[in-house]
C-alpha cells in the first residue's frame, strides 16, 4: 500500500498527461494529495512496526525497502533500466520473508531474489510496450522506449529465461523434490504461453500476458513448492514413525 501510493504521489502529473493513467484517482481529484500522503505514511510506519515485532535485522533493513521504493519512483525519468529497479523493490519480499524467519541474511536466498528482480524487468518491460509513444513524447526512459517494441519483446524472454534458469538453481541448492520440478514445467509452459500472447504488431492480449499469466507463474511457484516440503514432512514423520516401531 505505501509502494502504490508513493508511485502514485511522485507520478500524478504524469498519470494526469498519460491516457493510459489520467483516470486514476489522484489525477481526477477522487483522492485529494494530502489523503494520499496520510496514506502512504501510515503505511510505511506500519511497514516498519511489523518490521520490529519481527527481529532487530528487519528493523534495520526497513528503511532501506524505503528508499529503493523512493528511489525506483524516479529512474524512470533518467535511465531505461527503471524495469530492475522496480525488480530490486520486489526481490524484498522473498529476501525480507528469508530474514523474517531466520533473523540472518544468507547467500542461499540470492539466486531467488535475482530471479525475482528478472522475472518483474521482464514482464514490466511487456507492460510498457502500451506507453511507448506516451514516453517518448513526454522523456520518460523504458526499454521499448530506448530500443524500440522488437528489441523488447526480446530482452523480454531474455529475462524471463534468466528467472527459470535461477528458479532452477534455487531448487537445486534447496535440494527440492519432485513437486517442485513438475510446478518448473509448467513454469516453463506459462512463460512460453506468456510471450506468445504479445506481439510486435499486436498488443491486444498484453493485459492477460503482464496480469493473468504472471498471476498464474507466481501461484504455481508457491504452491509447487509447498507441496514439495509438505511431501518432505510428512515422508520425514513417516519415517520417524516406522523407526519408533522397530
């Protein structure tokens, strides 16, 4: 909530010029600046409450969540690699989730949150293909922007190889079972069906592949892996019980 509503304080007199965002709230005045700033205040001190009652590594990382947040807001006026950035952001949430229950930052968490900041460049790239003629009127940097809807598309699956390539690395390091490698599969069928929706000539189907695909691939991770160590344990207590029997 404070991410969106920082985005949408810091960009409400682009979203005003932006066919695509003027409809949104703070440019038709349906929530008035200082609401929003309220809002997104608030939401920060409860980000960093939560945050505290956690452990003291948490607390300290907090404010740095913050300022990439801030940060990321405004790279898109200067440099077309504003799409990594706003991936940084994003890796938080399986780095922060790592930290919060092991009260450590460990390297084995990496190649997740690199696959993370990859997978969002990739699918915000596509996304921005629809605002490639706004940004170039108006100076704003993106990779469709700076080269061209062809060369997007490109580095588009390029990113997203990069985030199944590191999806399979974590599992490998993680030393996850088969679950895992049957949700990677179908990973790897998403991915393909996503960018087989989005075409140089025809961007019609966009919406589907940024919103319901990616949707569909986080979903799928999430519950590949957990039924993995829900296998894992009980197969585990499975055997501690046969053990206590003998």
């Amino acid at each position: 909530s404070g991410a969106m509503g920082l985005n949408r304080i810091i960009d409400r007199k682009i979203d005003r010029e932006n066919p695509r965002t003027k409809n949104r709230e703070i440019p038709m005045g349906l929530i008035k600046l200082p609401e929003a700033v309220l809002f997104t205040i608030v939401s920060f001190g409860l980000f960093i409450l939560a945050a505290y009652m956690l452990n003291p590594l948490c607390l300290k990382l907090s404010p740095m969540a913050i300022i990439v947040l801030f940060v990321y807001s405004y790279t898109k006026r200067f440099t077309w690699a504003t799409h990594f950035v706003l991936g940084l952001s994003l890796s938080a949430a399986p780095i922060g989730a790592w930290i919060a229950i092991k009260g450590s930052f460990d390297p084995e968490i990496i190649p997740m949150g690199i696959a993370v900041i990859f997978w969002l460049a990739g699918f915000d790239t596509l996304y921005a293909l629809q605002d490639i003629e706004f940004d170039k009127s108006y100076g704003i940097y993106s990779i469709p922007q700076k080269f061209g809807i062809k060369n997007a598309l490109i580095l588009a699956r390029l990113f997203h190889l990069v985030t199944f390539i590191l999806l399979i690395t974590n599992g490998i390091l993680f030393k996850l079972g088969i679950f895992y490698w049957i949700g990677m599969i179908i990973v790897a069928g998403l991915f393909i069906y996503e960018h087989s929706l989005v075409k140089e000539h025809d961007l019609s189907r966009l919406d589907i592949a940024f919103f319901n695909m990616n949707g569909y691939i986080s979903i799928t991770v999430f519950i590949f892996t957990l039924m993995d160590y829900l296998h894992m344990f009980i197969k585990n207590l499975l055997i501690q019980e046969i053990y206590y029997l003998i």
